[in-house]
C-alpha cells in the first residue's frame, strides 16, 4: 500500500514548509514515529515524526527545498518492491502545483551548506546559527565534547568574518506579518491601570503557605480569558476582507522571545482550565517554544505580550492576524495613589496594559469594557481563589 507523507501544517498563517535535511535515505524501513526529517517553518524548527510505517521509496522534496502545506513530500510502501502508486495529495483542500525551490540567495546555498557538514559533529543551535551567517562549519574547528561545534564556536567564528548578515528565515517571516498588519489592519489602543498589589500578596502566599507557584503572566492569561467569554467580538478574527469568525473556543496565544525571534506558543481553553493546571501548561509550552519545538495543536485566538519582567512599564504590540487584538503587559511599579473617595494615600503596585485592537472587528467601547472586566478579575482575590 502506498502511503504518502504530506507536509504539516501548524497554524493558520503557514502556507510552506523547507525540508532542512532528511534523517532517512530511499530504501530505509522506519517505524511509526521514527524522525523522518527536519522541516522549518516561519516560525521554528521541527523534528518530524513518521505518521506510518514502512519502506521509504521516494523522497520526493530535497533537502533545502520549500514546500507548500498538504504537499507530498515523500512516499513510503508496506514492501520494499511494491509498486508505487501514483502522487495524490492527502487533501482535497491542499496545494496542487509542485513544490517550489526557494529562490533567495541565503536559502539557495542552503543545500550546499548541509550537505558540507552532514558528516561534521554540531549541535542543532549551532546548525542553524550556521546557516543563518551563511558559515561553513567545515571551516570551524568544535570546542565541544569529542570536537563537535558548538554554538559558541559559530559565533566566534561569525565575530572575525565581516559584520554584515542576511536576515534568517524567521526574521524574514515576523517582518512580512508584522509589515502586513501595519499596512493593513486599522490598529487603535486603548489602555488602563491595575492595581496588582493584592493580587501580589495573594500570589507570594499561596506559594509559601500552599506550594503553589503561580507566574504574573498566568494571572493575567486566566483573567483575560475570562474576560473575553464576556466580550467575545474580540475573540474573534478575520477571514478573508469580510467573514468574521468568533471562535468557540480561548486559545491564548504568549509571545515569546528566543534567540531565533519571536514565537508563539498557544495555551487552548484557557478559560475553561484551573490556575495550577494553566501554570503547569504554560510553562511546558513555552519552555517546549524555546527549544524550536511549537505544538500545532491549536492557533491563538487573542495573545499577550508580557514585558514586565524586564522593567518595561508600558507599550504598544502590535496585532498578529486574522487576531482582532493583542494585549500588552507592563510592569507593576511602587506608586502613591489615593485610596478611594478618602483623603489618605499609599503605596500601591500599579501596572499599566494597552490593548491594541482591528477596528474592523471592534469598537473602543467594547475594548474599554474589556479592560475594565480584565482589571476588576486581577484586583478581587476573590476570584483569583476561585480558579485554583
């Protein structure tokens, strides 16, 4: 039986996928699950997995080579001499022209370049740092256990080559979306202040008294999807310059910085999980999104950008489409406030959130309700209790 392996697709905006480098040759036999190959997308690098198994018969993409999503990328038969059937996509919805070879100058060495260092040891960071400057690791002598290159390697040897770079892939990615949401999306802000100093001595508590850890960022991606069950115009999102969908469910979307760039990992139905049990997947997911690894299980339907914890008090982000909004974070600062309609002051821990939204899809009004909604979840422990 003839069995074709198709190109994944991780989310909503991936329309291609570059086959990096085949872990299999023609004629292995691998098992269901064996790594077949690294693929990358514009947002990380994937080690993917054989859905069957069997005999690998055709590779059908190269290494190097960019392939639209759905798109056979390799043939693998129950038997080794078995005949091969012809090509046909797995999807009826999926792309029907042939894969595409990149065609701009960085990617084009691409297969040069793996093909120099395949016998060579490296570590993945140090593969893809290479391939990013354009280096040859056959030319870097490792540092590391029994001489593989290390990261470190590449960028002392990236240091005394001249100073000017090609953008990676993934750079390239974030400057179209980000330069299309721009251009395109009729941005507006609006923001607010929270007092998060009860919610601070309710937090540090719970970890003394209870053990239980709980991250700002988890506070507020709880309270924020509770908020949008509350207004879900903006847990909403465009398709196409007319059709609105609002989503059945809050997947809550965290940007996240690596040493790559941006990604971000999504937190599904996360209005309907406990505190713990949205802390403990937070942190999985994130830590997973750092090592390259994204789960393609689900798409964001709002995001949060947290800066706070590098002192930034306040800022804009901009919306990832077809997202109606994004919510920017900021730190919670010692300030003196008046308490109340009385004449006393005190110190309080404020922290400022900017909502950027699509005025396509929503007015200030609903994105102030938002806010207000947002703010009165983080300042009533009350309710913070109630999620554990």
């Amino acid at each position: 039986m003839t069995k074709n392996i198709i190109m994944p697709k991780y989310g909503l905006q991936q329309d291609n996928g570059t086959v990096v480098e085949w872990r299999v040759k023609e004629g292995d036999h691998v098992n269901k699950g064996d790594i077949l190959l690294d693929l990358e997308t514009d947002k990380a690098l994937f080690e993917y997995e054989s859905p069957e198994s069997g005999y690998v018969r055709k590779l059908v993409a190269q290494n190097g080579e960019e392939v639209p999503v759905l798109s056979v990328i390799a043939i693998i038969t129950d038997e080794a001499d078995e005949t091969i059937e012809n090509l046909t996509p797995a999807s009826t919805d999926s792309p029907t022209e042939e894969p595409r070879q990149i065609t701009d100058d960085t990617t084009e060495r691409e297969p040069a370049l793996e093909a120099s260092t395949q016998r060579i040891k490296r570590s993945p960071a140090a593969r893809r740092r290479a391939r990013e400057l354009n280096i040859d690791l056959a030319n870097i002598a490792g540092t590391g256990p029994g001489g593989r290159i290390v990261l470190a390697d590449v960028e002392l040897a990236a240091s005394a080559a001249p100073s000017s770079t090609t953008l990676s892939r993934m750079r390239q990615a974030i400057g179209r979306t980000m330069a299309y949401s721009k251009s395109t999306i009729p941005h507006f802000y609006v923001a607010i202040e929270i007092d998060m100093t009860d919610a601070e001595i309710w937090r540090k508590n719970l970890a003394e008294t209870d053990a239980i850890t709980l991250s700002v960022t988890d506070l507020f991606v709880k309270a924020a999807a509770d908020a949008l069950t509350q207004y879900p115009a903006l847990n909403a999102s465009l398709d196409g310059d007319t059709a609105v969908i609002v989503h059945d469910t809050v997947d809550i979307g965290l940007a996240v910085g690596t040493d790559d760039g941006l990604v971000v990992p999504v937190i599904p139905n996360a209005d309907q999980a406990f505190l713990t049990d949205l802390a403990d997947e937070r942190g999985q997911r994130v830590e997973e999104a750092r090592q390259g690894k994204l789960r393609g299980d689900a798409s964001a339907t709002f995001t949060i950008s947290n800066l706070g914890m590098y002192g930034i008090t306040s800022f804009t982000a901009i919306v990832n489409p077809p997202e109606a909004a994004i919510l920017a974070v900021g730190a919670a600062i010692a300030r003196v406030v008046p308490i109340g309609d009385t004449m006393t002051i005190a110190v309080r821990q404020i922290a400022e959130v900017t909502l950027s939204a699509d005025h396509r899809l929503v007015d200030g009004v609903v994105a102030a309700q938002f806010l207000q909604a947002l703010k009165q979840n983080l300042e009533d422990t009350n309710k913070l209790e109630s999620w554990l």
